[in-house]
C-alpha cells in the first residue's frame, strides 16, 4: 500500500483566512481524491484530482470555496478558502492503490475560530 | 444517489466478546464494498470485497458480501481493547475513471476490559 502524508496535521485557524493542506504519497498515483469528515459524521467526498486535468467536485463544493492542485503524481494540495466556522472538520486525502482500493493520508485536522 | 447505513450506530462490548456490524447498501454500478478502521483521524483499510459468499479473513476480523441483499457484515472474534474504533463501510461505483467511494457514518465500536 502507498504511504501518504499529509501538512500540517492539525491547524487553528481564524475566520476569512485560508489554509493550504498538502498531501504526499511515496509513489506516483493516477488518482487522489480529497475528503471532509465533520464532527460526528462520516467522510464526505470533495474533489477527485487527476494531473494534468482540472479537479472533478461532488455536489455541494466549488472551486472558489476549495481549489486543488496536481502538479505531478506524488502531491496535491487542497486549499480551504474564506474560512468559517462550519469549515472546522477532518481533511482527508486518499490515493487508489495498484490494488484499486483507496488508503488514506493521516489527515489534517482544522478548527476555524 | 448511492447510499450505506450501518449498524448499529454504537456498541459497547466486554473484552473476549463476538461483535457483528451491518452495512447495507444502495449504489448505482456496484464496484466493490470496502471496511475501513478509524482511530483519531485516519481510516485504516481492512477489506475489501466485489464478490459474494467469499468471506475475507485477518486475524480475529472477517466480512462478507451479498450482493442480492445487497449487504456486508463484518465480524470480530475475542475482541480487545485495541479494537475500540468506528468501523466505516463504504461502497465504490465503477463508470469510467470515476471511483466514488461513498461512506456510511460508521459504527462505534468501545470494547471495556
């Protein structure tokens, strides 16, 4: 399985900033994909970044709100824009393996005061 | 739009107890059905299963699929202290490069000594 990791691993943050989460894994991947797990529920998909492509959203998240980057096959970025308080949750990225299963990063965990 | 419920939502067990977790299903374009573990923040992977009647094992832990029911249980013998996690199921559609993983909101597991 790829070993991810992920910056920073927890965060305090003010509301109207923005924070920039990485991910790296230790081999070259095709897909990533970005998670939000809010307090009490479960994980919730945000984006699939592919590189060389533009990210592809699920329902409810925009690219203004949460722009993604890829700029090789081993990082992504995800960036949390204009901070609120109902953006306090568990970011989580995830890679699909050469066994097609997804294994996840440690997480980030951010709280927006 | 795909969708997991588990149960139960919660459960408390004596360390040496058998415990069984429900996860039923309702996805368009079944891929594969996937057990993860979460302590803290990140899911650890356990199974994954596409096929039905084949019981996946490790160790004290195993989990079956049925895919005219269209659920999974997961199994866990003789638990310990260190099984105390939520226990997250998930199911991936297929259909292109879209691998979605959709989550149900887990099952916390306490196991007291």
């Amino acid at each position: 399985s790829a070993v991810i990791s992920q910056k920073p691993s927890r965060d305090i943050c003010q509301r109207g900033t923005s924070l920039t989460i990485q991910c790296q894994v230790d081999s070259q991947v095709t897909m990533m994909f970005w998670y939000r797990q809010q307090p009490g529920q479960s994980l919730t998909l945000i984006a699939t970044a592919n590189q060389g492509s533009e990210a592809t959203y699920e329902s409810g998240f925009v690219i203004d709100k949460f722009p993604i980057s890829r700029p090789n096959l081993t990082f992504s970025t995800l960036t949390v824009s204009n901070m609120s308080p109902e953006d306090s949750s568990i970011y989580l990225c995830s890679v699909e393996s050469g066994e097609e299963t997804q294994y996840f990063g440690p997480g980030t965990r951010l709280l927006v005061l | 739009e795909d969708k997991v419920v588990q149960s139960p939502l919660s459960l408390v067990v004596h360390e040496g107890d058998t415990v069984t977790l429900n996860c039923s299903y309702e996805v368009t374009n079944f891929r594969s059905l996937l057990w993860y573990k979460q302590e803290k923040k990140a899911p650890t992977f356990l199974f994954m299963l596409t096929s039905s009647g084949i019981e996946k094992k490790s160790g004290r832990l195993s989990s079956i699929l049925d895919k005219k029911e269209l659920f999974s249980i997961l199994n866990i013998t003789a638990t310990q202290t260190g099984d105390s996690a939520v226990y997250l199921c998930a199911v991936e559609r297929s259909g292109g490069s879209n691998y979605k993983l959709t989550f149900g909101k887990g099952t916390l597991l306490t196991v007291n000594p």
